[in-house]
C-alpha cells in the first residue's frame, strides 16, 4: 500500500518561515510533488521533485531525500495568503495516478 | 489557458435522481481525472482517463459513472446515490498520464445528497 503523513495543522507569523514534512511510505516512487488549497478552492500543483535536492521557486522550495522517504515544503516570507491547505502527493506504483497526503492546514498569523 | 472548468458549482439532488457533472479543458491534455474530496481529507482519486480512454477505476461504487466525450470534456453521471456521497467533486487533467505529477484542477462542485 502506499502512505504519506504530513503534520496536521501548523501555525507561524507573517514574515517568517515554515517547514511542512512529508514521509512516505509506496510501492514504487517516482517523485514527490506539493499542492496548495485555499478553502473551498481548487488544489494548485506548486512543485515537483523527482531527484534528491532543494527546488526552489520564488518564496517557495521543495525538497526531497529519497533514502529517507521524506521530503518538504519550505514557505518563506510568509504571507496571510499563505493560510491554506498543503497536500504532498506521490506518484509511483503500477500505475502513475498521484496519491495525496493527509494534508496541513498552515494558519498564517499577523 | 491553464483553465479547467467545472459545471455546476452546487448540486442537490436526491437519492432517486440522476445527475452530471461536467468538466472542460482546452489545454490539449490527454489525461483527465476525477476526484471525491471530503472536508479536511485529501482528495480521492476516482477515475483516470487516458487518451479518452478509462485507464484506472478506484473500485469506485457503479452509481457514479464517468464518460469522456472527446480530449476536452469529462462526464461523471450521477445515480441512485447515497447521502454519504456528499462531498466536492474535482476534475483534473494533465498534459499526459505520466505526467500525472502536475494536475491542474478546476473549481469543483459541491454536491448534497439528500
């Protein structure tokens, strides 16, 4: 089977940085990618890391060990826009259907 | 255009009704997909359609049926379902299967089962 945990609500200030993890357990991995939903929005793909190593993309960065199942979403500058939802998924297995994580609720505060 | 559109926004149906879901995109992808997403989960995958043609079914329940008309539209006919099917009903595609790592999702509808 395939799991991926994520720590369920995180908590930070505007202008700071937060880290949310992701560990996971799959049959087959191809790579790890991020998502972001705002309430009652549509989740929105933010990155994607097939190799081990940081990406970064403006205030956002991803990163990925793949001998230790783990990878992470590093939110920099944080903004009230930032409150959301963020979901790691993998892609692997048998077939190449992307399987979401438990997700965290960031509540960014003033 | 990285849109995807989805109609309705809002459905109630009841239990005895039969309904559809639409979902659009002009983006030439060649995977589509549909998920079921519960408050505070993640969503669930339901169905993958790869090239207009249904590649993965997650032993979803034969009340809900997709359809995919042609590259750009995706169908979910709804039936007999129950009140536990209540929950936001998302499209997605990408550019191709195994690209399904970056999906572009559309607004959703919120579907109530009464």
């Amino acid at each position: 089977g395939q799991s991926l945990e994520q720590p369920s609500e995180v908590t930070a200030v505007e202008g700071a940085i937060v880290q949310i993890n992701c560990t996971y357990q799959t049959s087959g991995f191809y790579g790890l990618s991020w998502y972001q939903q705002h309430d009652g929005g549509a989740p929105t793909f933010l990155s994607y890391n097939a190799l081990d190593g940081l990406e970064e993309t403006g205030r956002f960065s991803s990163f990925l060990s793949r001998s230790d199942s783990y990878g992470y979403l590093l939110l920099q500058e944080l903004q009230m826009k930032d409150s959301a939802s963020y979901f790691c998924a993998v892609t692997g297995g048998a077939t190449n259907k992307l399987i979401f994580g438990t997700g965290t609720l960031l509540a960014v505060q003033p | 255009d990285t849109e995807v559109t989805q109609t309705p926004k809002h459905l109630v149906m009841g239990m005895t009704n039969k309904k559809s879901l639409k979902c659009e995109q002009h983006m030439g992808h060649r995977a589509m997909y549909w998920y079921k997403q519960k408050a505070k989960k993640p969503p669930e995958l339901m169905f993958v359609y790869s090239y207009e043609k249904l590649s993965i079914n997650e032993s979803v329940p034969s009340r809900f049926s997709p359809e995919c008309p042609n590259s750009s539209l995706l169908n979910l006919h709804l039936h007999a379902l129950q009140p536990e099917d209540s929950a936001l009903y998302l499209c997605a595609s990408s550019s191709t299967g195994t690209l399904a790592y970056e999906q572009y999702f559309g607004p959703g509808t919120r579907l109530t089962v009464t």
